[in-house]
C-alpha cells in the first residue's frame, strides 16, 4: 500500500515538473518571438543574421547588429554605442524637407533630454545613417552635420557606396526601402513579365500594358526608431510627431525600459 502510494506520488510529481518544463520552453519561445528571435535567427548574433532569409527579414523584429564607418572613415559598429539608448534615422542630404527637419528634431529632443530632470538616468543619443554614400560625401555630410545644434553631438554614418552590402543589410533589417540593383531589376521584370503572360494571355489584345517601373534608389525612413542601451528595438515613431511629444514619448519608454531591467532586481541605474 505505502509502495503504491510512493509510487503514484513521484510519477504525479515528474509529470508536474515535466508539465512545468514544458510550459517555462514555451513562454520563452513566446517572449523569444516578441523580441524577433527565432531558433534560427537571433538578432543579436551576426552570423545568423546574414543567414536570414528574406521571409524572414520581413517577419523579424527591426534591428541586430550592424557595421557602418563615421564621416572620419573610421568604422563604427552598434557596440560603439553600448550602453547609450539611440535614435536612429535613415535619410540623405539632399533632401529639402523631411530628412533635415527630422534630424533637426532628435537633436531637439537630445537637448531637451541633458535638461530634464530624469538626464541623470537617461543617456540617449541621435544617429543619422545616410542611405545615399555617393552623393554625401565627406565634405557634404560635415556641413550637413554643421547645420545642428552642436550640444546634441549627433553620430553621422555613412557606407563605402548605395549598394554596400553593410548599408543594405542593415536597412533591410529596418525595414527601410533599399533600390535594387541592375540585375536585381532584369530579375524582377522576367518574373512579373511571365506572371503577366500566363494570367493574362489576350491581355494586349483588349487594353495596352503598363510598363513595370523599379526604383534603384534607396528611399529613407518614415519613422526613427529607439534602440536600447544594448541594441534593441524599443520602439519607432512617426517623422511627423511634434517635437515635445516625441522628447516625452522616449523619455518614458526608455525609463520603463530602464525599469523593467532594474525593479525587483535589487539594483539601481547608473547614475550619468
């Protein structure tokens, strides 16, 4: 009787702890999807994010490690930026209004920051990523970087040309619009060319065919995103959001960010 009963309570107490398991796996495979992980991706390892499909480039949280170089030339990767939050954009100089204005805007918020109260906590920082190399050179991206409040000391980057595969992985990995090369194009209009022909064969016949335009430029942002003291993504927002609500809206996500890495922990933020 007393054999039996021990007996029934282990088997009832490794099915718990079994039960338990699996249900811990789960919820971290859950929390994992959420932060753009996958048992095949992780963005937080290079090497398995330029394994990354495109499929899943597409379902994959904004963000991973990425490698540019400043305007000195030297190069600047997501680990110079360790332990800082950032706002990050993609644009071009030659833009009339959106780039400029947005970039005007985080060196605001940047400013309004370092003057409130929560500045001891907070250390956030603007970088402007030009998708366009060629035509922003050196001497254009220094004036361009001139034309902000110096206080902010916004990070501007920048790649070797339009199609350097760091530029293009890492504004693939945003989210950002990048143009396709001439074999991509060439590519793109056999598909659709004999998409069209097997759907539509009298097509021709009844109404005169559109020509397939493909853009070769890379486009810029629409949003500037916030990334974590260790490179995650937080958050985006609308390039179009007024100034003083974008400085709130970032201030308090990252204090919830700051947070949630600290309460219950038993440990404080460091203090700038």
């Amino acid at each position: 009787m007393y054999l039996k009963m021990t007996l029934f309570t282990g088997v009832c107490l490794y099915a718990t702890w079994q039960l338990h398991c699996y249900l811990t796996n789960k919820l971290q495979q859950r929390n994992d999807r959420f932060k753009g992980i996958t048992p095949e991706y992780d963005p937080s390892d290079p090497e398995t994010v330029a394994k990354m499909t495109d499929k899943e480039r597409v379902y994959a949280e904004p963000g991973g490690p990425w490698e540019l170089k400043d305007i000195s030339g030297r190069k600047f990767t997501h680990k110079d930026l360790r332990g800082s939050y950032y706002m990050l954009y993609f644009g071009h100089t030659l833009c009339p209004d959106a780039t400029p204005l947005t970039v005007h805007k985080m060196t605001k918020v940047v400013r309004q920051i370092k003057q409130s109260k929560e500045n001891q906590y907070i250390n956030c920082k603007a970088v402007f990523v030009t998708v366009k190399p060629e035509q922003d050179n050196q001497k254009n991206l220094r004036e361009f970087k001139q034309m902000f409040d110096p206080a902010a000391k916004l990070i501007v980057l920048t790649a070797n040309h339009n199609k350097a595969p760091n530029l293009v992985t890492m504004m693939r990995n945003f989210k950002v619009s990048v143009g396709l090369t001439p074999e991509e194009q060439e590519v793109a209009k056999a598909f659709f060319a004999q998409k069209q022909e097997k759907e539509k064969k009298w097509y021709h016949v009844f109404k005169r065919q559109k020509s397939l335009e493909l853009s070769d430029q890379n486009e810029s942002s629409r949003v500037i995103y916030l990334m974590s003291q260790d490179n995650q993504f937080l958050q985006f927002y609308d390039i179009g959001t007024d100034t003083n609500e974008l400085a709130n809206q970032i201030t308090e996500e990252i204090s919830y960010d700051i947070g949630i890495r600290h309460v219950g922990k038993g440990t404080r933020p460091a203090v700038r």
